[in-house]
C-alpha cells in the first residue's frame, strides 16, 4: 500500500492528551471509556500532526483488482492476505440512500504502549513503540456497515465481518502485551458528505475480553466452567483473612471496555468505488479476565473499503 504524501497519525506530545481514564470498577460491563482521552487528540494527529510518511512503500502493494487475480498458490506463504489493498485515485464518491461500506479492511503498521518513562524521580506516561509478536493474522478483513448521512455528515455503523484478532506486541524491556484488536459495534461519524482526500471520520468501539468466559488459568479456574478458587490454597480463601489477596484471580471477568478510532481517506478511485486511507486507534489490552490493570494500545496503519 502506497503512503505517498500520508499523514502520519503522530502521537500527541503531551501526555496529558492520552491521560489515562479514571480507574473503574470491575464487572462484567467495565466502562473504561478511551472517549474523553483520545477524542481531541486523535482529531488533533489527524488534522495538525500530518508530517511524515508512517512506513516506506511495500514492494508488494496491489490494488484490489490485482489480488483477486491472484491464485491460492499464488498468495500462500508471500503474507498478501494480511494486507489491504492499495487505492490508486484522488475522485470523490458520494453515497446514495440505501449504501453500505463493504469489504473494510483494517491492517496496522505501527503500535505503541503506555508505559510511565522518565529519570531522576521525575516520570510521565508516554507511548512507547512496541513489536508485534503475533504472525501475519492480525489484519482485520471484511468488515461491513450501514452508511447513513445526518446533519449533511457520513455517519458509518460496523456491523458484521472479521472484525476481532487477538494480538500481542512486546515493549522494548521484553514485556508481551496481549490485546484483542478490534473495532466491534464502531460508530464512525464523518466530516461531510462525500468520501474524498482529506475526509475523516471516527467514533467509539466495544472490546470484548480478550479470554472467553470458557478459558482455564494455570489453576483451573474459569468464567464459566473450572474450579471457582486456587484447590491447592484453601487456607487463604476461606473468607477469612486472605482471601481479598486472590479474590481477583479467583472471581473472573470478562470485561468489555470502549476504545477509538479515527480514520482520514487520502485516496479515492470512483470507478471502483473504494476508499483508502489511514488509521489510529486506542484501547485497553487484556485484563486477564479482571486480574489485572489493563494497558494503554495505540495502534496506527491503514484501512481499505468499498462504497455499495
């Protein structure tokens, strides 16, 4: 996928801008809004951090057109079906009533965790680039939505797709963090009526836990099935003193917190009908079913989709 004259999806400097959210309760609906954190900032990447291209040129961007040209022996083992397809065009596509955005893909190049940085007893939150560790199945693929327009705006609603993949990534210092990346139930509100260079949109979208409720720890416990505390301590989960030091461990979660997106389109080819562009994105890795302080993802990269 070419970034020629791509916006960069820069994180914001101040660390206030992606401050993290008031500490929430644990429950089965954990509201751990990324909203108020990265609303502001992620339209100010968008709109002022646009400098840089984020990634050189793949040798192996391909339109849309070019993939599906290709046979199964032809893309297996080469790492093509975790791209997006390239978009050649700078046209305008207006939706009609009754259109959908189909085929959405959403393939990142780049992520970064909030890690608390600094020297002399002085510290700040900051984003700290990360690897990813998982291997090429981490694109998300064939996402489909309602297109509807209020108030002379695109507003796009996610409904179906490939729209989940469990990942990791690793700090510098060695540290895996796990995260489900998704962008379920998004709602993308849009900057006018037209998809064309230089239209943005973005809303809030639900992450799911990253282990089902049928998911066993070391110990055996579980959600929905396995033993409901550590058989090998009883004596510090009585009730008595000591149970609040594995009450985490022992009663499991599946957490649902909220994460962003936004997204600007740079290119655009009528004939096709597809829209390009690029992405950031923010939520909140794994818990481990309630255990733990989940941390801070931001993901950036580039999206692909066809107007119908």
């Amino acid at each position: 996928m070419k970034f020629t004259a791509v916006s960069v999806l820069a994180l914001a400097a101040s660390a206030s801008a992606f401050a993290p959210a008031p500490a929430a309760q644990r429950s089965s609906a954990m509201q751990m809004s990324l909203k108020d954190d990265i609303a502001n900032a992620g339209k100010a990447a968008l709109a002022g951090a646009i400098a840089v291209g984020m990634i050189a040129q793949p040798a192996q961007a391909l339109t849309k057109s070019e993939i599906n040209s290709l046979s199964y022996l032809q893309v297996k083992g080469t790492g093509l079906a975790n791209r997006c397809a390239e978009v050649v065009g700078e046209d305008s596509i207006t939706p009609k009533a009754g259109s959908r955005l189909t085929e959405m893909c959403i393939e990142p190049k780049a992520w970064a965790v909030e890690e608390e940085v600094g020297k002399g007893g002085k510290t700040e939150k900051k984003f700290v680039n990360s690897k990813v560790m998982t291997r090429q199945t981490y694109t998300l693929e064939g996402i489909e939505g309602n297109l509807d327009v209020a108030g002379g705006n695109i507003v796009f609603s996610e409904k179906e797709g490939i729209d989940y993949a469990p990942t990791t990534i690793q700090l510098p210092g060695g540290e895996r963090v796990p995260f489900l990346f998704t962008v379920k139930d998004l709602v993308a509100k849009g900057n006018g009526g037209a998809f064309k260079p230089g239209f943005q949109m973005g809303g809030d979208f639900n992450t799911p836990s990253y282990r089902t409720g049928l998911f066993l720890d070391p110990k055996g416990r579980g959600g929905t099935t396995g033993y409901d505390m550590a058989v090998a301590l009883p004596g510090l989960q009585s009730g008595e003193e000591g149970d609040a030091e594995l009450f985490k461990e022992n009663n499991k979660t599946f957490d649902i917190t909220q994460g962003r997106i936004e997204m600007e389109v740079n290119k655009v080819n009528a004939e096709e009908s597809e829209i390009g562009g690029v992405f950031v994105a923010t939520q909140l890795g794994d818990t481990d079913m309630g255990s733990k302080v989940p941390k801070k993802i931001l993901t950036k990269g580039i999206f692909y989709a066809k107007v119908e």
